[in-house]
C-alpha cells in the first residue's frame, strides 16, 4: 500500500507513523556495521557512523513527539514495525534496498542512498509512481490515489510539512490536540548535534522536523545545517574520500584533515541475518535469539515511552548497552557451514516470553 | 593546534594575559578574560593536539590498554614534563631521598598523589565530585584554634560557588546538599538535577541512616546523602530562574557531537568514556570559540623573570616537538598580566626554580592534600556492586563540629567500584580466583559475581592542616629531560590528622558491624604508604587534592598571595588554584579552586580595564 497527499488527521498520522518505521529502519542498519567493526580499530569511521545512528534516535523520538501532538499513538511493537532485511526504505525510494551489512564500501553507498540530499524542484512534484513492491514496508490505508513514493526522506518531510500546514490552516490549534505530557523533552533526550523538541503548536511542529530534515540531508543543498551541523550525506561521504569536510568546503571536496578507514578491520558478517539461518540449536542460536528478544523488550520499552512515560528512556539506555552486549557475543562466531562467514544479530523483535 | 598559533608569532604578540596551565583555574580564567574581550595565550607543557574526541579517545584507548590501571594510566610517558605516578612510589630508605621518578620524595611519609600535565590538565583524570566547602572550614584558626583562617567566607566565595557549578555542569540537589551551615540563595538549582543513588547506596542508606557516631564529644548521626557531581544528567529546567540548562557533552572540533550524560561507567578516574564528565577542555573549547584564546600545548614554561619594576617583565618557555625526544626550542612570552595555574606542585616549582620564594618564604610551604584510610569487606547480600559512577554517595556528618579542635575531620565516600582502589578489584579477584582457586566455566562467573557484587570499600576522605615544614622544594640535583628543576617533597601528617585517621579506623568497624560486613581490611607494613599511630598501622593513600604552596592571606609577610590570588610581591602576577588555599576542610579541592578561579578573572579584568592603555575588544 501507499501514502496518497495529506488531506486528513488519519493521513497526518499515517505519515507519521511511517515517519517512525522510516527514522528506526535505518537504525539496525548503521548499528550492525558499527558492530561489525573490530573493537580498536577503525574508530574514526565508528564515530562518524555512530553520530549518525544517535541522531536517527533522536529523529524516532522527534517522529514520536509529532504523533503524539497530532493526538496520534506510537507503536513500535506491532509485528510490522522492523523491517524485514533487506528492505526498501517505507517512504517509497524505490531504486535500492537497504540491508544489515558489514562496514565496506558498499554498505557506506547503501548509507549515501539513505542519506541523500533531496533533487525535487521546490513547487513541482515530488511524488513518482512505481509499481507496488512485495519487499517495501507499507502501512495499511485506502489509497484515495495512485502509488505516489518520494525520491528521498527529506521530500517525504517536506509533505508532512506542507500536510501539517493544511491542517493547521483548516483545523487551527485543534490540530495539536494531544496531551503534552507524552512530550520527551530535553529532560529524557539529548545528544550533541541538536536537542529535542516538544511538539504543542504549529512552530514547534516545525521546528522539530526541521531538525529530522535539515539533520540527515542537508535540504536546501548545503552540506552544513543552519547549526553549522554536516548533514549525513556528507558525513557518510567522509568515508569514502579519506577526508573530513570543514566549513567552507563544497560537496564532493572534503579539504579537513584525514580519516583514515582500515575496511579489513571488520568481521564478515552474514549478510541480512535472520533467524532461520540459525537453524541448529545450540549456543548460537541462543545467542541471536536472546539479542532479537532483547531488541523487542527495548522497542517495547520505547513505546511505553512514548505514550506518555518519557522517564522510561533512562533505563532504555541501559537496554542498548545490554543489546550491544548481545551483538558482541555473536558477531565472533563463525556460521557453521558458511566458511568465512559470522554470525550477525537478526533485529526481528521477538515477543518477550511470558514468565511462568 | 586549537587554535592555529605557533611559537614565533606568540612571541611577538603583545597578549593582556598570559596564563601558564591549562587546568581548570586556567581555562576558567582564559575563557572569563576572553568572554569580556581580553587576548589570552593558554600555554601547557604537556601534550594535545586538539579539543577533538579522536585525541581523547586516544588516552581512552591507552587506558584500556594499560596493564596497571593507575589515575595517570590514560596518559603517555613523557620526560619533557614528567608527572608523578602512584606505581613509582617505593617505599624510603632512611635518610635516602627516592629520586628515581619525577617527584623527589624526601618523606618520611612518601605521597601517591598524582597530577597530570596534558590539554585539560587533571581534570581530565578527576573524579568529578564538587563539593563546596563548609562554612567553619574558612575559619579553621578562629574556630578550631588550629590551621589558618581565610581572607575569605563563605558567603564571599558563595557567588563564585554558583558560577563554578555552572561551569562545571553540576548535578546535585539542593535539599541533599543544604547541611553544617551550607547555604545557598533562595530559590538556588543546580544545573541537572542529581544523579541516582546506586543500590549500593540504598543498601547502606537503609541500614546506617539513624547510627549514631561519637567523635571525641561530638556527637554525629549518619545520614547517607547523595553526592554533588560534575557530570552530566538530567537538565533541570528551573535552572538559573527557569532559563534551565544546557549539558556540555563531548568536545569536538570534527562534527563528532556528543551529548552524553552518565551512564554509569566505572572507570571515572582516570577518564570518563563519553565526556560526560566535566573536563577543563569543556571550557577550553568555550574559551577558543571566542577568537580570543590561543593555545600553545607542549610548552613549558622554565622561567618567571621580574624587572626592575617588580612587576613580572617575560616567562622563558622550552617548546618541545615531540615526547620521546628532550629536543626544543626556547623563547620568551610577554604579557600584561601573568597567571601561575600549574596546579600547586607545579606553580611552586616554578616560581622556586626562578628565585622567586617570595618575601614570606612561603612559597612551596605548608602542602596540603588529603589522607584517604580505605577499609573494606563483604556485604552479606549482593549489593550491586561495580554499577554507577564510581561514588554517588557518601557521609558527610562527620565534616563538621567541635571535635576539630581535637582531630581532623573526616569525609566518607561509598565506593561503587568495590574494593578497587585498594585491592585492583575487579581484575585481582578475577587472577586470584583463576589462578589460586581453580575455577573456570560456569563457577567461575558465579564466583566473579558473588565475590565482586559483595564487594563494599569505604574511604575516609581526612583533612590535612597546613603546616611550613610541609614542603616542596628544588634541588640543582635533580633535573627532568629539558634540564628543569624537578620537585622536591617533604611531607609528614600531623597528630592532628592521624587521631582522624585512628577515629576512621575505629568508625568504620562501627559502621560495618552495623552492616554485617565481614571486615577483609588489610594494611600491609611493606606498603610504601604504611604509617603507625599509637600501635596501629594504617595505610594511607593520597588524595591528588594537593594545596596550600602559594597560600593566601591578609599581609604579604605570612602569605604568598592576597585573597584575589595576586602575588604580594608582584602586582602583574597571579598564582591560580588550590595552591592559595589556606585549608582544604573535607571538600576535594576542584569547585573551591573553580570559584577561586572566577574571582581571579572578575579582578585582572577590572585592573586591566581600569588602566587606560587595555583596549577592550568585546
């Protein structure tokens, strides 16, 4: 199914929802390449890349705040939440998949895609149609019209904009109906690129996914933000050029210093891990099921959170250590039968199990 | 570099103020005096490239590395400006001063205590706790009859409080923080709101709160309280009037942004993993955005001269390329104003190795630091132990009262980190129990857990007085690589201090009767630190909260520095840290010498602004 144009609270809440599926289904991805790195090495690259993953967080916690405002309800527990690897990406990009993959080259591509700045021209369509595809996560809705996908994540923002703008034009202040005590504030979140914002009224709405927008690719085609913050693009980029960029630098000519990437320093992880690799029970399957039990009690945990207990992201930080715990226990483990292969976290969400 | 600067063009750069050491008083004072408009050259002996994470990350790294776990294990060796090590301390022959490491121990008691000379100072291997001072504690003589009293109270330091607990991103309640005369304004915050007891704490908590203690008359009722600390958690947002607070997360120069707050890491000393705990790079990094600080790292300063005039006229300086290699260049820096904020060790090297003891003598004298009596045992229960920061609560009731005129007072700290500090905890028990126990598998992580999650270590935190024979000196002897004079301690604790340390002892079996620990204390007579009081012997480890060596005062005759921490002898000359305390109380020394540090600032900026020729470039 698709997204048609935002013309109702239910589409604003749609969007929304696929806002959350969209800013968490980058997250396995850029966390199994940071595991798959050797613990000492490559800690340029492991920065760059773990920025990122945090402000992907702050972006789902962002996401969760505008539903919330809108009067909507999180769910990062339904079955469908996390994607099936590999995926296309739910806003519709049709023309790459994204997947869990080792740190390599062509996983930072994968990341550049993600990433990528928006092309659309500004007043002209931003929609292209496709064919419907059994591997893209999408919501569930009557489409009023054809299947319309956005070219990048920051177009896809750009709708929500514009569709908030409408309904606030239609609905006024009513638009925000939502308790604002489901807010996460700056008390329960915060990370050095930008703070959270609690969504009541149409400016912080704005400004919120200004943040989500401006944060990963830079719209507006600059590489830094207003912040002076390099938009994702151009941190991935860094890379893949062996430099880092540094104010007043163009696109493609990072000038700073070097970034030094040891792309062998890396366990060769099973690609798009899933639990039906595992099929031999033993040590290792318990392994991968205890981490795709823990990531389900986590997106559990984040859900509580965000319908209307922020305070439950405090001992949420310590449920990523743990989870980056588990990965670590695996990822050392060749596959048995698959020579030169290792084991890697399946990020399915298992129902926790229910305690006799 | 963090600011592109190189030696020569430095030295030809007329700067309103020189600041030697990039510690925490001298970041305050180079961040204050730029804020309002001032040129401010930073210059540090040690080591550091940039504020980025990737360098801090390297002493990370080196850390991990690191076969012996000491403070200054996160650091690399480096003779052109050596610092001391715990593990270099050995254990004196009579009448032998122990000169093979940096600081030349002359004892008879021989220190452990450490500084670090690198970008950011020893605040980048500090604790983080920010306790403020006690009220009677500037009052020692007039109170007590015993130490010295300050030019200052209180309640003159008090604004100055403030400021360094903004700085330092303070973490702390006011309700746990308000006792034995501790005031604030009305309507005071603290920038984040204190961090969570470990269940350690509420373990204790619940079976020591009420005990009643008894030094010499006093009477004393513990209470566990919640520990003031200066790392990041939650923001409080009535901060400042309602205007809340921002954390200042990691320092980074690289779009490498990090916001973290604590997560409860064990190893805050010697270097919090995700910066958030304040280091003096936090507020470099400030001080450097304005445009108005440079910063020459790998720059010793070997020499303060004075002119005719009295005032001091240039600062010789070694700067050194590379740390395996004593090859240099020298020059000399000029300034307007100088300012000392080597730490007290370093400032009194410094000053005694240019000929400067000043008109009192004072300079070197009365060395102070802390005496810290570790005890430790078995919790009958599983406590958590190895969970939190390192402390995130301690006693503070026996700081306070009479019984000072008769001993010292005496600070207790709950250590969440075990047994570490005294045995190597976790990794000796991990040895002990693989190689002397046999065990492996399965029993083997039972029996890491079990012993380890018992694990209880207290540490009494003992004041010590400030006494002249006390002493860092210099001795043509002993030089480091670049040929400067190396300090020379001599250091013994008073009576006054060991009937605390006797009174600790004697407390803490109280304390783990209550408890029901099993009491595994040990103090082994070949330790280096192993002292006897009256039949007993103790170890006793030092506290790195050195003080005292440019102490402060009302009259240039007995004391080196006026209560603005200018020199009396030199009016273009101020000696910045712990260094100018007079006493030390039972407060680690970094939020004193913070406010210190704003003082000093709001002072140069009016003397520098009120003569005619400054220009003020804000």
């Amino acid at each position: 199914m698709s997204l048609r144009r935002i013309a109702t609270v239910e589409d604003l809440h749609q969007y929304l929802h696929v806002a959350m599926q969209l800013e968490h289904a980058t997250i396995p991805p850029y966390l199994t390449a940071l595991y798959s790195m050797h613990s000492t090495a490559n800690q340029d690259a492991h920065r760059v890349i773990r920025v990122v993953a945090v402000e992907e967080m702050l972006h789902l916690t962002l996401a969760a705040n505008l539903l919330n405002a809108v009067g909507g309800t999180p769910d990062l527990s339904r079955n469908d939440f996390v994607p099936v690897y590999p995926t296309r990406l739910p806003d519709g990009e049709t023309d790459f998949e994204v997947g869990t993959r080792a740190f390599s080259p062509d996983t930072i591509k994968t990341f550049l895609k993600i990433e990528r700045p928006a092309v659309a021209d500004q007043g002209g369509s931003r929609f292209v149609s496709r064919d419907r595809s059994a591997r893209t996560l999408m919501p569930t809705v009557n489409a009023h019209e054809d299947d319309l996908h956005f070219f990048s994540i920051g177009e896809f923002y750009a709708e929500i904009g514009e569709g908030l703008e409408r309904l606030h034009h239609e609905l006024g202040d009513d638009l925000f109906r939502g308790d604002p005590a489901r807010q996460v504030g700056p008390a329960y979140y915060y990370s050095g690129g930008a703070s959270v914002v609690e969504v009541t009224d149409a400016a912080s709405a704005a400004a919120a996914l200004r943040i989500i927008s401006e944060q990963g690719e830079g719209l507006g085609g600059g590489i830094f933000d207003e912040e002076g913050e390099l938009a994702h693009f151009y941190r991935f980029d860094q890379l893949l050029r062996g430099h880092y960029y540094q104010p007043g630098d163009e696109a493609g000519r990072p000038t700073g210093p070097a970034l030094h990437v040891d792309w062998d320093a890396v366990y060769p992880l099973m690609p798009d891990s899933a639990l039906d690799h595992y099929p031999e029970p033993g040590e290792l399957q318990d392994a991968v099921t205890a981490f795709s039990r823990a990531y389900g009690d986590f997106l559990a945990r984040l859900t509580e959170a965000f319908n209307g207990r922020p305070e439950l992201l405090v001992p949420a930080v310590v449920d990523m250590f743990h989870i980056r715990d588990l990965a670590s226990r695996i990822i050392r483990n060749p596959m048995p039968g698959r020579p030169g292969v290792n084991a890697a976290p399946v990020f399915r969400g298992l129902a926790p199990v229910g305690v006799a | 570099m963090p600011v592109p600067i190189d030696h020569a063009t430095a030295a030809r750069t007329e700067y309103d103020v020189l600041v030697v050491g990039s510690g925490v008083s001298g970041a305050i004072i180079a961040r204050s005096l730029a804020e309002r408009g001032l040129q401010v050259l930073v210059v540090e002996a040690g080591p550091g490239k940039e504020l980025s994470v990737a360098e801090y990350d390297t002493h990370l790294t080196r850390f991990y590395g690191a076969a012996a776990k000491d403070n200054n294990s996160a650091y690399e060796v480096n003779p052109n400006a050596p610092m001391p090590r715990s593990p270099d301390v050995r254990g004196l022959a009579e009448g032998h001063p122990d000169s093979l490491s940096y600081l030349v121990q002359n004892g008879p008691y021989e220190m452990d205590s450490t500084y670090t000379r690198v970008l950011g100072g020893t605040t980048m291997h500090w604790e983080g706790k920010a306790l403020r001072m006690l009220p009677e504690d500037f009052r020692m003589r007039t109170r007590f009859a015993t130490g010295r009293d300050w030019p200052l109270t209180y309640d003159d330091l008090e604004p100055h409080y403030r400021q360094a607990e903004r700085e330092l991103g303070v973490s702390a309640d006011v309700a746990d923080q308000t006792f034995y005369g501790i005031t604030f304004p009305p309507g005071y915050e603290f920038p984040m709101h204190g961090l969570p007891p470990s269940y350690l704490d509420t373990t204790l908590a619940r079976d020591l709160d009420g005990t009643v203690v008894r030094l010499e008359a006093t009477e004393c009722t513990i209470q566990v309280r919640p520990t003031a600390q200066a790392r990041n958690g939650i923001p409080n947002a009535a901060y400042d009037g309602g205007k809340g607070y921002v954390p200042v997360g990691a320092v980074s120069t690289h779009q490498i942004d990090q916001g973290e707050r604590c997560q409860g890491n064990i190893n805050c000393v010697p270097l919090c993993p995700v910066q958030a705990k304040y280091s003096a790079r936090k507020t470099l990094s400030f001080g450097v955005r304005t445009g108005r600080v440079h910063i020459l790292t790998q720059t010793v300063a070997s020499q303060v001269h004075v002119g005719a005039d009295g005032r001091i006229s240039h600062v010789d300086y070694q700067a050194y390329g590379s740390t395996t290699s004593p090859e240099h260049v020298t020059g000399s820096l000029r300034a307007t104003t100088y300012v000392l904020a080597a730490n007290p060790v370093e400032n009194a090297r410094l000053l005694l190795a240019s000929g400067l003891p000043s008109s009192s003598g004072l300079v070197g004298r009365n060395l102070m630091d802390h005496a810290y009596l570790l005890t430790w045992g078995l919790l009958p229960e599983i406590a958590g132990t190895m969970r939190g920061s390192q402390c995130t609560s301690g006693i503070e009731d026996l700081r306070s009262g009479d019984f000072r005129g008769r001993h010292a007072g005496i600070r207790v700290s709950i250590h969440n980190d075990g047994w570490s500090w005294a045995t190597g905890a976790p990794y000796t028990d991990l040895i002990e129990l693989v190689d002397d126990a046999n065990a492996y598998g399965t029993a083997l992580r039972r029996r890491v857990v079990d012993r380890i999650s018992r694990q209880l270590m207290l540490s009494f935190m003992i004041e010590v007085p400030p006494e002249p024979s006390n002493r860092i000196t210099v001795d043509g002897r002993y030089v480091d690589a670049l040929g400067n004079l190396r300090p020379v301690l001599s250091y013994s604790l008073p009576d006054y201090t060991m009937d605390a340390v006797a009174a600790s002892r004697r407390v803490s079996r109280q304390l783990f009767r209550r408890l029901g620990v099993e009491d595994r204390t040990f103090y082994d007579p070949r330790d280096p630190a192993f002292v006897s009081h009256q039949g007993e012997g103790y170890v006793l480890r030092g506290g790195n909260h050195w003080a005292g060596t440019h102490v402060m005062g009302t009259a240039s005759h007995d004391s080196v520095v006026d209560s603005h921490q200018r020199s009396w002898d030199h009016q273009n000359l101020y000696l910045a840290g712990s260094g100018s305390m007079p006493s030390i109380g039972t407060s680690n020394t970094t939020l004193t010498l913070a406010a210190l540090s704003f003082r000093t600032a709001d002072h140069i900026v009016s003397e520098l602004t009120t003569r005619p020729s400054v220009m003020l470039k804000g």
